[in-house]
C-alpha cells in the first residue's frame, strides 16, 4: 500500500521547510510526496530544488487557487490513498505513517484521524472527530482535511475538488461521499497532523 501526500503551498517558505522536514522525518518507507507550489516568489523553489530527489513530482507555477492545486496533485497521484498536508501543516510524530499503515485495511475508502489546531503563539488545541459521521456534524463542522487519507479511486468514481470553491471544496467532496453515497469510513484513533490555523484553508475547519 502505498500513501500519497500532496502538499500545496503558495509564499510560505518557513511552512514549507516545516511540512518537508516532518515528512521526511517518517521511519515509514510506504509513502510519496507531491509538491505542487503556486509560483511562489519568496524562496520556496528553491527549497523545492534543494530536496527535489525527494519528491516523487513537483511544480511551481502559477495556479488557480487552492483546489487547482491539490487537483494537479491528485492526477498525478500514484498512491492507494491520499493525505493532503499543506505548507505549514506537519505530521504528529515521525511515527504516524507507520501506524496509520497498521490500521489502514483497503476495504475501507476514507479514514480519518484526529488534529492538533496550531494557532498564534504557538497555541495548541486537539480536535477529535467522533466515529460516526452523521450530516448534522457536518452541518456546523467538518473533518481536517490534514487528517484525512482518501481512497485514490473516489476522486476517479465521483469527482475532483470544485475549483469554483475558494475553500470548503474537501468539505463537499467529504458529505457527498459519506453522506449520500455512503462510502466506508472509519476513525483512526490517534492524532495525524498539526493543522496550521493561520493557513488558507483554517476557515473552512475553524469552526
């Protein structure tokens, strides 16, 4: 099995050598990452370049938003599953693929794991996720994208990410499977990611 992690980022340098360096710190082996950069003008490609054998593909041009760029992640996505951890977000612990791996069964189309919410001053909150999914818990909240590791073939089965949307694009995506197409999902029972409040899409999961 084989895990893809797709990271967009746009003129955030220090979040990006952040996200690289939590990634590559992984004892897990089972993994490619995608590095797809909006054009950035701050010194973000060339920090690409410098750790460039380590991504299976990467680009830096401009795009159109956010979701035209995880978009361009997922076509050329190889992985079995999809974890999508933007510049500034980072991985728990160099342990999380690994385990994450042990309890990943391909029967199932979404896990979803748990987040530590990064704010300002270095603030840090948990944010757990219950084990059922109903709509009325997406009604008000939604799932952190940065915890989420998404079958590959759903994005093939129903669609991309709807770039019309400037954020909530992975919240649609995550209620029409779970709500109306009834995918399988289950929760992971540990903490994946520490989700950077002050990102673009922090909005979207905020609440």
């Amino acid at each position: 099995m084989l895990i893809s992690i797709i990271t967009v980022t746009y003129n955030d340098v220090q979040g990006l050598e952040r996200t690289i360096k939590s990634v590559q710190e992984q004892t897990a082996t089972n993994y490619e990452h995608i590095l797809i950069d909006g054009g950035s003008t701050d010194g973000s490609r060339a920090l690409i370049e410098q750790h460039q054998d380590r991504f299976s593909y990467w680009s830096s041009e401009p795009d159109n938003g956010i979701y035209h760029a995880m978009n361009k992640g997922i076509a050329v996505a190889r992985g079995d599953y999809l974890l999508f951890l933007n510049g500034g977000d980072t991985l728990c612990s160099e342990v999380v693929l690994t385990n994450v791996s042990l309890k990943i069964k391909q029967n199932i189309d979404i896990y979803y794991g748990d987040v530590i919410r990064i704010y300002e001053n270095n603030k840090k909150v948990k944010k757990t996720y219950p084990k059922k999914l109903k709509f009325s818990f997406f009604i008000d909240s939604a799932l952190a994208h940065q915890s989420v590791f998404i079958k590959k073939e759903l994005f093939a089965r129903y669609f991309y990410y709807n770039e019309k949307l400037h954020v909530l694009s992975d919240w649609e995506f995550l209620i029409y499977c779970i709500c109306k197409e009834n995918v399988s999902y289950e929760h992971l029972d540990l903490f994946v990611s520490n989700y950077d409040m002050n990102g673009l899409s922090s909005s979207e999961e905020g609440k």
